[in-house]
C-alpha cells in the first residue's frame, strides 16, 4: 500500500480525553442493540466512544450525535467537514504542548472571537494537554481546567483525527438538549443516553460539565425521555453513577450493575473500580421487587 494511503484503514476511535468516556464498557453496551439500527442516536455525545466502535462495526444506516457543549460540536464539525485544515491548525501548538504560559495563553482566548478551525484547534489542544481532559467552565462559560503536567502530550495525531473524521462522514451534529434528540427516535433506531451522572459523594463533580449542572429535574426529564423512546418502539440504553438516588429514579427499569474501572477523577486515591448502572430496558408496570443480591438485574419481573 503506498505511504500516503496508510492510514486508511485505521478504525476511528475517540480523539477526545473524556471524564465518564464509555471505552471500557463497550462490551457491555453495544450488545444491547440489535445488529443494524436505522438511525443511531447519541445525545450526550462527549468523547463519542459508542458512537465510533457503532459506527466501525457498521451497525447503522445514519447517526444523529448532540451535545450543548457548543465548543465539542464546533470541534466534531471541523473534524469531519476540516479536518486538513485543523491538523495544519494544531501545528503551531505541538511544540508548546509543555510551555504552562502557551497553555494559559490559549485558554485565555475567547472562542465567540475565533473562527471554527482555531476554535476548534484551542478545544483539541486544552483537551490534550489539560488537566485529566476534563472539561469544567465557570459560572461565566469561560474554561478553567488547569495545566495538566504531561511530560509528553499528544496535541496531534493525524491517524487518529483522519480516521474520525471519515466515520464522521454523513453524520448530523447538533448543539442541542437531548430531550429534543432523542424525540425523534422510533422504530429500527436506537439512543445511547450517557449523561453527567449523579455525584456518588459530595466532593464528587461529573455532573460539572456546563456552567448550569445537570440537576435532578434533568434526570427526572431523562427517565421519562428514556422510557418515550421505547413507547416509540426505539431501542434506548443509558448509564448513570450507581447510587441510592439512580436506584430509586430507576426501581422501576431494567437495569444491570456494572462494575467500570474509573480513569478520570481529580482525586487520585478515588482511582479504582466502581460500581455504575446499565440501563436497558422500560421494565413493565408488573413489576414487582427489585434484588439488590444481583450483580446483574436489579429489577425482576413477574412472570
Ligand atoms: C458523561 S459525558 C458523555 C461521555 C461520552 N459518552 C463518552 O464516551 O466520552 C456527558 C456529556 O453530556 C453533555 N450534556 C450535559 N447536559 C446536556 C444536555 N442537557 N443535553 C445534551 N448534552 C448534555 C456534556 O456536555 C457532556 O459532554
């Protein structure tokens, strides 16, 4: 194969760090679809893990992928309609990738006053080289993870954002809430919820990632979404931090206890594994007691 065609064949994956990023419970997720869907669904997009392996075992006609952090959609379209331009965007920010001064230079930019590419290239760069990969605005909007330290950060990797940017092809990208999204699931289709999840401790951030928390009316609002999509026949899964309140908000549901290596968390003794929930399924108004033995279905149906 000549040099230039070389990276064809790479399988896209997630180019973003991403807290809560899914990769390592693929395995879990993806057999709850069935093998083709019409249209695949991601409406709390992130890092896009499902989405990329969905999208490299061809398990879909079309995908629609959202998200309302405004600068991750701007990144995901110039990756897919630019992506030339923005790695010739990222060139000048590889060799700086360990100055702390270009890092704060650059978080300082204000994005409404770039165009996309540069916006773009700012969000890729701040992702690499900040802190965990986090991503947390202040009350204002403006990004304030601080430096990360690596000794060698990967602003650039050509592979990589070519391959995304080909599964990329075709794909609607919205900035929008994922009630709106998800509305439009039905028949053949499927929706992946993967939501800012509800803090297991108070110190514990991961529902951070917009000036405006996601609160207990948004997940109050994304149970009934979930269980819409299935009354619209549409195949839905979601995850969520397991916790007494997610026990409750989903005693009625199907749902599977997962237990997740978790790579992203600010405090470093709370590295480990951790218990997550699986949604999987609309339970069934004869439902009638919920297992807390089971390490798999917490809710059991009657028969
Ligand atoms: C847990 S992350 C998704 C992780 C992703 N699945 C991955 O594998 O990397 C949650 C995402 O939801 C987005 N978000 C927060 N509130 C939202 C809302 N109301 N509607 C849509 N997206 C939202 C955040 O910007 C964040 O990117």
């Amino acid at each position: 194969m000549a040099a230039g065609h070389r990276t064809m064949n790479t399988t896209a994956t997630p180019f973003l760090k991403w807290a809560g990023g899914k990769t390592r419970l693929l395995s879990r997720i993806l057999p709850r679809f069935p093998d083709h869907l019409g249209t695949y669904y991601e409406p709390f997009l992130g890092g896009g893990a499902v989405f990329f392996a969905m999208a490299a075992a061809q398990r879909f006609d079309q995908a629609v992928l959202a998200d309302t952090n405004s600068e991750l959609i701007n990144l995901y379209r110039v990756v897919r309609d630019n992506c030339a331009s923005l790695i010739r965007g990222l060139t000048p920010h590889v060799a700086k990738a360990k100055e702390p001064d270009w890092f704060y230079y650059v978080r300082s930019l204000k994005p409404a006053e770039l165009e996309p590419i540069e916006r773009a290239a700012r969000t890729l760069f701040l992702n690499r080289t900040g802190f965990n990969g986090l991503y947390r605005v202040n009350r204002r909007g403006e990004f304030n993870v601080p430096f990360g330290k690596y000794p060698n950060p990967k602003v650039l990797d050509v592979a990589r954002l070519e391959a995304a940017s080909r599964a990329l092809q075709g794909v609607e990208l919205r900035c929008a809430d994922f009630a709106a999204v998800a509305a439009e699931a039905g028949e053949g289709d499927g929706v992946y919820f993967d939501p800012p999840y509800v803090p297991i401790s108070a110190t514990s951030s991961f529902n951070a990632y917009q000036a405006e928390a996601f609160g207990a009316e948004a997940q109050e609002q994304l149970v009934d979404t979930f269980r819409c999509c299935w009354k619209r026949s549409a195949i839905a899964v979601m995850s969520n931090s397991d916790c007494e309140y997610t026990r409750e908000l989903y005693r009625c549901l199907d749902v599977e206890v997962v237990r997740v290596p978790r790579a992203i968390n600010s405090v470093g003794s709370g590295r480990g594994r951790v218990n997550e929930l699986l949604v999987v399924g609309p339970g069934s108004a004869d439902s009638v007691s919920v297992s807390t033995t089971s390490t798999r279905v917490l809710r059991v149906v009657s028969s």
